[in-house]
C-alpha cells in the first residue's frame, strides 16, 4: 500500500505545476471565449469551418462528460455535421490543462505531437462525415437563434478575472477531479503491481498491441487530463508510446455517452463514420510515434524530474490535492463543464 501511495505522489508531484497553470489558462479562456463567439463560426459548410471547430476544440478544457452538452449546443446553434464532429473529436482529447500536464509527465515531444494529432483527427473526421452523409436542413444556418440560452450571452456583473479563478480553480477542478484522481491511483497500482514486462510479454507485437488498447478507450470514459498518469504507467510496463497515443486519442475522444448523443442528433451513418474514421487516424498516429519515439525517452524524462522535485513542485502537489479534494465534497447541480456564462 505504501508503494502504490509514494508512486502516486511521485505522478501528482510532476504533473502539478503544469497542471495549475493549465488551470489557470483555462479559467482565461472560459472567461474570455463564449460559447456564442465558437457557435457563430461554426455554421456553413466547408473545410474551413471543420479546420476552425478543430482549432477552437484544441485548447478548450472539455471532457468526455462536458464537452456533450456543448457539442448539443452548437449543433442546436446550427453548426454543421462536420464542424460538430470535429469539434467533439478534438476537444476533449486536450485542453489546456492536459497539454500543459502532458508536457510535465510524458515530455515536450509527446505534448506537442499529442496537441498536434487533437487537431488533425478533428479535421480528419469532421471532413469525412461531411462528405459521407447527407447534410441536415438545419446546416445552413448558425448562430444564436435561442434568446434565453445563457450561453449566447456574456457575463453580467461578475468580474471576468473573478471568473478566470471561479472556473480555473473551482469549476474545472470539481469537473476533472475523480478522473484525475482515479487516474493517478491507477497509475500508482499498476506501477506498484503490474510487472515491468507486462505488455512485452503478452502484447508484444506493435499492431496488437495498439488494437487491444484501442478495444479499450472507444467505450470507455476518461478524460484527457486523467488518462495521461494511466498512459505513464502503461509505458512503464512495456507499452509503446504510440499504443499509450492511441489510448490517449480513444479514450478521451470516445465512449458510450458520445457514441449516444452522435446516433441521436446525427443518425447511424454518422456514428459509423466517425468511429471507423477515428480508429483509422489513431493507429495511425501511434504507428507515426513509435517511428519518433522511443519509451526510453519517456522514462528518463519522468525519472529526471522526479529526482529534481523540491519544495515548488511538492507544494504545487499539495495544492492540486487540495482542489481534486473538492471533487468528492456535495455542492449544488450545475452543467457539467459546459462553459456556461451565466
């Protein structure tokens, strides 16, 4: 028990420093962007608006669990089939908060090239379901078209830079806590349990491998940030990095809520589509990786920053603590991340 709590604390010590300056940029741009300046550039169809939800998705802090209600929203507020799909593949596969982590825990090259492929499989997928299926009538108009949606509005009478801490320290703490927390305690147990040699053993080809792990993440739910501690692990018993790439594109991107709002607002074509099209980009991506990068360079990035932790990174530790905490205490029904300023 011992092991897997000090494992756990070694994560949580590399990953906050990153992480509340994550939080930070995030609470910026909750403040700053509203949902009403991303809706009325996402409703005509083309592939600039598909490389456009892609670029607004990239650094927006959304989840798995959060980016649903906006992912409605915007198709409510006549965003098209393909700017929608590409926004809800690439926003919840990074956010601020998880580039900045995955930069600490897994190094500057993983980070950029994660941030990199957030992009292009939104592109990718958002164009492809534009072309494959039929457009909806409601794809040609954009905007906000509903006067008591609170989210086509701007804040009133609340300072923004109050905001900035509100939703970067508060809001968004409480959204990603348990995942974050669940995550790094996943990631302690199976480097306290899981033999080193674990994947090379039974998963040693590199297609094999990178298949299982994608049979794992589409139906499963974890969020962006919360998946990079599971990835680490993964890498330390003997996954590639580009099976971990893949974990980190399926996971976050895909699960059964997801898969369920794709069928209801956009029909089973769509939900074909966009699946087989994402599998397709995220083995690609992690057989790109594996070609650039090699799991040895992960393990002694971790190792170097884990025998230079001083007194910052374990105060930053004991702060991130504090905020994850928060996201097991009772507070009132809110939305769900969906970045709302009312």
């Amino acid at each position: 028990m011992l092991t897997i709590i000090l494992k756990s604390w070694d994560v949580m010590a590399i990953m906050a420093p990153y992480l509340l300056l994550g939080f930070f940029v995030a609470g910026v741009l909750n403040a700053f962007v509203p949902v009403s300046f991303i809706e009325t550039h996402l409703g005509k169809r083309g592939l600039w608006q598909i490389v456009k939800a892609s670029l607004l998705g990239v650094p927006i802090p959304l989840c798995s669990c959060s980016v649903i209600p906006v992912t409605a929203s915007l198709r409510r507020h006549g965003a098209t089939k393909g700017a929608t799909i590409s926004f809800l593949t690439s926003t919840p596969q990074t956010g601020v908060d998880s580039i900045a982590a995955t930069w600490g825990l897994l190094g500057p090259l993983f980070a950029v090239f994660r941030t990199l492929i957030a992009f292009v499989t939104g592109v990718i997928c958002g164009a492809t379901v534009e072309t494959f299926t039929p457009p909806a009538s409601d794809d040609a108009e954009s905007g906000c078209r509903d006067d008591h949606d609170s989210s086509c509005h701007p804040a009133g009478g609340v300072s923004r830079w109050k905001q900035v801490f509100t939703y970067g320290f508060g809001s968004l703490p409480r959204d990603i806590g348990r995942a974050l927390l669940v995550g790094i305690l996943v990631s302690g147990l199976l480097g306290a349990l899981v033999p080193e040699d674990f994947f090379t053993r039974w998963l040693s080809s590199e297609w094999l491998s990178m298949l299982a792990v994608l049979g794992l993440g589409i139906p499963l739910y974890v969020c962006s940030t919360g998946s990079i501690p599971i990835a680490l692990a993964m890498i330390g018993m003997g996954l590639s990095p580009g099976a971990a790439l893949v974990f980190l594109i399926s996971g976050p991107a895909t699960n059964a809520a997801t898969i369920a709002t794709v069928l209801k607002t956009m029909g089973r074509q769509a939900v074909a589509v966009y699946l087989s099209t994402l599998a397709v980009c995220s083995l690609a991506a992690g057989w790109l990786l594996n070609r650039i990068l090699t799991a040895d360079m992960i393990v002694e990035h971790v190792e170097h920053h884990s025998e230079t932790a001083g007194a910052f990174q374990q105060a930053c530790a004991l702060l991130l603590t504090g905020l994850l905490i928060t996201a097991f205490l009772p507070r009132k029904k809110e939305c769900c991340g969906c970045h709302d300023h009312s």
